[in-house]
C-alpha cells in the first residue's frame, strides 16, 4: 500500500484491511470485488489484485505465515527487491539493506558526497546500504528504519534540515561544501487527463455499483470516447474488471 502512496492516506484503509481481513487466509478467501472495493483511492490497483494472489500463496505453500526469507518473498506475486527487504527488515527485524528513494538520497550525500543519487541502480544501491548496516539482525533493522526515516525528515530533497541531522559531522555533502545536483532528473508525472485518471474514474463507477453497469454508465465516467474504451479495455486485460455476457461491466468476483 505504501508504494508511491503517503502514510496518512494509507493509515486508514490498512488500519480497516487488518481488522477485516487479520491474517492471509482471510485475505485470500475474498472476492476480487470485495478487495478492490476495499482498496479505495489508494491508487494503481493492480497492487490490490497482485497482494490478494499473494497472500494465497502464502496461505497455501507458506502455512499462513508471511516469509522471512528474501527469495521466497521476491517470489511472491507482486514483491520485489524492496519489498522483499521491507518485509525482512521491518516485519521479522532482519538485517536487510532497504532501499527507496529517501535512503538512496541518504546514501547519496552522506557517503559519496553528491547532492542526489540520481538514476537508480539497483544492484549498486543494495551494495551502497549492506556496506553501513551492522552486522547482527536488531540493530540493522534499526539503523534500516533510521536512514528512510532520516531521509524523510531530515534530509529531504528540497529543503533538507542538515542542523538537526545526526550524521552532519561525518557527512561528505556538508565537507564537500554541499554541491547542487547537476545530473538527469526524474520527470514529474502529472495526473489530469491521463489515462491514470480515466482508469481511476471507471473503477470508481463499478466500486460504487451494487451489480453490473451498462455501458451507457460507463460513457457518462469521461467524455473522450477513444480515451475512455482504451482504458476500460486495459482494465479488462489487467483483470480489474470484467464483462459479462450480456454486455455489461462489474468488478472481477
């Protein structure tokens, strides 16, 4: 849920999932619908189908319990690299180089002395973070929750509060007189009239209907005809909807 989502708009939603659905079994034995439902404004969805297959998974092959091996995590549906050591270091307290984009900007400044970490790289930045976690388990964890919280807070990308930073003295940033970025950037995404924000309409449609919705329904969601039937057919295929026979639309069960 927290991927590329604030905690204060997750906080709820998760606080509601956890009551409704303790445990993967639970989870597991929803409907789609329910899930999606459930998901709310949340955000790219597909992440609420991805997570409900698996905690099937883990339901089945893991005995209700979430792994505490970084493998069988990336195997998962829809885990990867950071989620996977996300997962280790803060839920089982594991030693586990977490890395996201506060971390790297951490890493960036106060070990190579540079204004921002630039382009990712995944391999390099998992080296970057392993080599400044201690060695054992509970104290790695920490430090893990420490450098994203760090970056987060403190040394964030546009403002960054170096007089209160812990680490100011040994921070090459700061030695090296606290030089600009100069390198590629990410491109800002923007959100209105993309197909992001049509999907997003559409869903909200089938979310708030009791049983299917004609087409009609649908067309009324967003004026853009071709925009509008390019993204209910991308929802079709990505399994966030589905059309029944007779020719209406509802979310998968």
């Amino acid at each position: 849920m927290l991927q590329q989502t604030p905690v204060a708009r997750v906080e709820p939603i998760w606080t509601d999932w956890m009551a409704r659905w303790p445990t993967p079994s639970a989870f597991a034995a929803a409907s789609r619908a329910d899930v999606l439902r459930a998901w709310g404004k949340l955000g790219y969805p597909r992440r609420a189908l991805r997570l409900h297959a698996a905690a099937a998974v883990i339901a089945t092959e893991h005995g209700d319990a979430v792994p505490a091996d970084v493998d069988e995590l990336e195997a998962l549906p829809g885990v990867g690299s950071y989620t996977a050591r996300a997962v280790l270091a803060f839920g089982h307290g594991r030693r586990a180089p977490v890395v996201d984009t506060n971390v790297r900007r951490v890493v960036a400044r106060a070990v190579h002395g540079a204004g921002d970490a630039g382009p990712a790289r995944t391999r390099a930045d998992l080296a970057d973070v392993d080599a400044l976690l201690p060695a054992d388990d509970a104290t790695a964890a920490v430090l893990s929750a420490g450098l994203m919280e760090l970056g987060a807070v403190v040394c964030t990308a546009r403002a960054p509060r170096c007089g209160d930073c812990p680490v100011i003295a040994a921070c090459a940033w700061q030695a090296a007189g606290r030089p600009a970025y100069d390198g590629p950037r990410k491109a800002a995404q923007g959100f209105a009239g993309t197909d992001r924000q049509v999907r997003g309409r559409l869903l909200d449609v089938l979310r708030a209907a009791t049983d299917p919705v004609d087409r009609a329904t649908l067309d009324a969601a967003w004026s853009d005809a071709a925009q509008r039937d390019r993204c209910l057919h991308s929802l079709l295929v990505d399994g966030l909807a589905e059309q029944h026979d007779d020719g209406r639309f509802a979310l998968p069960v």
